[in-house]
C-alpha cells in the first residue's frame, strides 16, 4: 500500500489561533484553504482556491419580477478566495411584465454576495442600448449590489441619481456589466 500524506485540519477559528512549525502546512476545512506555518504567526499564510466558471445573469422587475424574454444570457466569473469578479451580457427581447426599478436578480450571481452598508458594491456598465434615458441622464449607467440584488442607476445632470424604470426607460437591447464582491463561500 502507497504511503498518505495527511495535514493537520481544522476550522477557520481554530487555523486562526493556531501556530504551526516553520513549514508546516494546515488545511481550513471552512474556506478549503491551505495555511503556510512560519513558528510564530497565528493562523500562519493563508493560500486561497481559485475557479471559474459560466453563470447565469437573470434581469427582473423590483416591484414585479416579470417573466422577461432574453436573446442571450451570458456570464462569467473568477473567485479567488472570497473574491468574485464577474463579467455579464444579457440581450432583453421583451420585459415580460416587468414593472419597478431594473435589477440584476442577485440569485443569479454565482456565489452568494456579502451585503452590508460598507459593503455597496458598483456593478461597472461600459456598454448598454437597452435603455430609452432622458437627456438630462447622460452621465452613464451603473448598478449599487444593495440587500443582495443589483440595481441599476443612471447619473443625471440635473437631479444626481435616478434608478432605472423598467415600464419607461427599457427596451429591447444589451446590457454589458462587470462587478467585483465579497462572499462569504
């Protein structure tokens, strides 16, 4: 029989308090991390996974989620450790009985985000023709990660800030995004 080579294991709470030799390597079984030991730091050097991956994006309505039609639907995300960084296109074909404020249903994200007030997250919005704006609304479209879903802005010259309608202000069209968040996974 071949010989094994096991780790110490633990959680995150006890790799944290803990100081290994110089050398030696743990495992959080929490985050599926590795930890590098140097004899004198608690919790030692923390070494995190990484994966990626295709996901799903999924627009809805904040007052009534709608049953919308997309040509496309297109995802992709890098974690590394807690840190997930996606890229989006979704093509909308028709609002399906959409109604309220446009969001990015946070469901859809790949990993669960962290959410707090510290924690307002900017979803980037570098392309879109899917929105019918009123001119004043010329200084870009954007999205905030707020209470788990995204929900999209667009910057006015006259009154700061406005969320996106989807009744009024969207039709058929793209929507590129790119965002960066925090996950608790």
């Amino acid at each position: 029989m071949a010989d094994q080579l096991r780790f110490r294991r633990g959680t995150t709470a006890e790799n944290g308090a803990y100081i290994g030799a110089i050398g030696e390597i743990t495992v959080d079984t929490e985050r599926d991390e590795l930890r590098l030991h140097d004899g004198v730091t608690a919790g030692g050097t923390r070494y995190v996974s990484q994966s990626s991956g295709a996901w799903t994006p999924a627009l809805k309505g904040g007052t009534t989620p709608g049953a919308p039609t997309f040509s496309a639907q297109n995802g992709f995300y890098v974690k590394t450790g807690r840190l997930v960084f996606v890229t989006m296109y979704v093509g909308i074909v028709t609002l399906g009985g959409m109604d309220g404020v446009l969001t990015l249903d946070g469901a859809s994200l790949p990993f669960a985000a962290m959410t707090s007030t510290g924690r307002r997250v900017a979803m980037q919005v570098p392309y879109q023709n899917c929105f019918d704006l009123p001119a004043t609304e010329n200084g870009g479209v954007y999205g905030f990660l707020l209470a788990g879903d995204v929900t999209f802005y667009a910057s006015s010259s006259t009154a700061g800030n406005n969320a996106i309608l989807t009744q009024s202000e969207v039709k058929a069209g793209g929507l590129y995004g790119t965002m960066m968040y925090e996950t608790d996974d």
